[in-house]
C-alpha cells in the first residue's frame, strides 16, 4: 500500500502510526472482542480511556485541575453559538477580532444570541495581517474576547497574545491547538475542532475555567449547557466513541514524540522551509499575508498566472501530493503542515514546485 503526501486543511493527515493502531485494533480493542465503537461508553472500558486521554491531554497543554476538559460531538461552528448562549446570557456583549473567514463567521452566528462589537478587523486589507493590539477597542465590561489565533483559510497567525486584561479571552484553536506549548491559564474557553491536529471530525474539545460553568442559564436545554456536560465527564449523551478513541491514540503519539515543545520546532521548521520556497521563486509563487503574522500551520500561496492552477493540482497529484487546493474564498494553493505532516512532505513539496517553476515560468 503506498500513502500521498497529504495536505489537506480538514479533515487533514492522522498520523501513520496511529492509523495502524487502530486499524489492529479495529477488530478487538485491548482483548474485548470486539471493536471501541461497538462498547458502551458508560462501560469501564471506555471509562478508562476517557480518563486516560484527558489525563494525557492534560500533561500535553499542562492544564490547571480549575479547568474543565470536554470531549463534545460536532465542531468548531457548532461552538460558534453555543459559547455565547453559555457566556453572554441575559442580553450580554462580546468582543471579536476579526483576522479572517473564520472569525467573521464566529462573530455573525454569535450575533444571533448576544450583542457583538468588532474591537479590531484585518478585513479592509483582505484579511492579510493581525490589528495592531493598540488599535483594538475593547470593552471592559464585555462577557469575553473571542479570537481565531490561527486562520485556516487565510493564513494569518498570532504568534502572541496580547494582554487583553480580566476580561475572558475565548479562542477558536481548531488548526493550531497541540501543534506547540500554550498557555493555557491565559483563556477563558479555548475550543477546537478534532479534524486538524486531533484527530477524525465529529469531535471537539472545550478547555473552559469551571468558574465560568456558573455562567450557563437555567432557561437553556441541558445539551447545550457546558456545566451539563462538565458534571457528566461529556458523558451527557453518547459521546462520538471512535473519534473520541482516535484522540486517545493522539495524544499517546505525541507524548511519544517527546512533547509539543518538540513539535514545535518541528511544525516551524516545516514552515519555514515552504516559505523559503515561495519567497525565493522570484514570483513565480506569492504569500500575501504579512511576514510578523504567516500561519505555520497553513501556507496559502499563489502562482505568477492563475491559469496554471489546475496544471498545478493534476501534476502535484501525480507525485502523490494531495490537498492542495486553496479556499474558494482566496483560491490557489494551500498547504496545511499540521503535526502529521512531515518534513519529508515538505521537501518533496518544495522539490515539485521547483521543479514545476523550470517546466513552466
């Protein structure tokens, strides 16, 4: 069996080895004869797990015991009014600073539940830097600041938070979270998405300090209330059992891999490689977003001429280079080096792209 060099942006590349575990496993999970998603997850077995893969998790983002871990069906968007319907109840405000597609979203779901104020946007430049922070209008008063510290479509990245104060920061992490240390004492909520560096989709993770569960009215159904879920281990209703098990299977991989302190300099030099690709072509391919704030996780880029963007794709894919389709929104390539991607993969990237500069610049 041979593999592509994958790099979509989500659902993205698993890594191989975990892929092999559970394809060993899929059958008879840990001798029960039978495979993780045919067991009950009140059962002990599955019980285990969770409370194995929120202990690794939590030695992995070394998260405080005054933070609660959730382990939730759906995704990021899902979250998009679910966070104020738990935080801003009762006619409340929230802050958004927009960086690109993904905020923006966040903030017109969000504005169906409470009332939202843009402290800053990129959006006049096409999404292409970060507001500087002291431009940023804040809102002392408001419920919290919602922030997307890496946008999947744009490319655009915070390589550090400003201080934002004692209001809550609340951060859509969905392609960034465990590809570095974080600091995690310095959110109020942060969720994710799994299909990016956690695991398959139909998962997502909600890290929230257990002083804002108070925050959740009484007049809002039981599942959509995070203390609910909290004071049930995620166990409210039948958890996503298979991409909660693939998770699990995650973050064994990285505490093997030594950390994310190691992936870390992994993921910043697969990054900078690509990057040294597109800047040194003479034009021939582009990244428009400002140096200070280029994602590592997601490299758009463009070609000289748009017209060889489908000669591109078809001749990446006969080298077994998939997922290079830019966004509708912004269009040409994008690559997504999440932690499964590896330097191989990047290398033979920057090899076909310099070799289809020859063939046709």
């Amino acid at each position: 069996m041979s593999r592509n060099f994958n790099f979509s942006a989500g659902p993205a590349a698993l890594p191989e080895a975990v892929l092999r575990r559970a394809r060993a496993e899929l059958l008879d999970w840990n001798g029960h004869g039978a495979s993780v998603m045919e067991m009950s997850h009140r059962g002990e077995a599955f019980q285990e797990l969770a409370r194995r893969s929120e202990a690794d998790l939590r030695t992995l983002l070394d998260i405080p015991d005054d933070y609660a871990v959730l382990f939730l069906q759906g995704g990021a968007s899902q979250q998009f009014s679910q966070i104020p319907m738990n935080l801003a109840a009762g006619g409340g405000s929230a802050d958004y600073v927009l960086t690109g597609h993904w905020g923006r979203k966040a903030a017109d779901q969000a504005g169906r539940v409470c009332q939202v104020r843009i402290a800053a946007s990129s959006g006049e430049d096409g999404y292409l830097s970060i507001p500087p922070p002291a431009t940023w209008q804040l809102d002392p008063d408001a419920a919290y600041l919602h922030l997307t510290p890496n946008e999947t479509i744009h490319g655009v990245e915070f390589h550090q938070l400003p201080d934002i104060g004692p209001v809550p920061l609340v951060a859509d992490m969905s392609s960034t979270l465990l590809s570095r240390p974080l600091d995690v004492r310095r959110h109020g909520l942060i969720y994710a998405c799994a299909q990016k560096n956690i695991g398959p989709s139909g998962l997502v993770l909600v890290i929230v300090r257990r002083e804002l569960l108070a925050r959740s009215p009484d007049t809002l159904p039981d599942i959509f209330r995070y203390d609910r879920h909290a004071a049930q281990g995620s166990m409210l209703n039948t958890p996503p059992t298979w991409s909660w098990y693939l998770a699990a299977c995650v973050f064994q991989w990285l505490l093997e891999q030594g950390g994310l302190a190691v992936m870390a300099t992994l993921n910043q030099a697969k990054a900078g490689h690509l990057y040294a690709a597109i800047d040194g072509s003479g034009g021939f391919y582009r990244n428009r977003v400002e140096p200070a704030a280029r994602s590592w996780m997601n490299v758009p880029f463009q070609l000289h001429d748009d017209r060889l963007d489908s000669v591109f794709l078809a001749e990446a894919a006969a080298e077994s280079l998939i997922g290079l389709k830019g966004h509708r929104v912004v269009g040409g390539m994008r690559a997504s080096l999440y932690n499964a991607v590896p330097m191989a993969a990047v290398q033979a990237l920057t090899r076909f792209m310099a070799g289809f500069m020859r063939r046709h610049g």
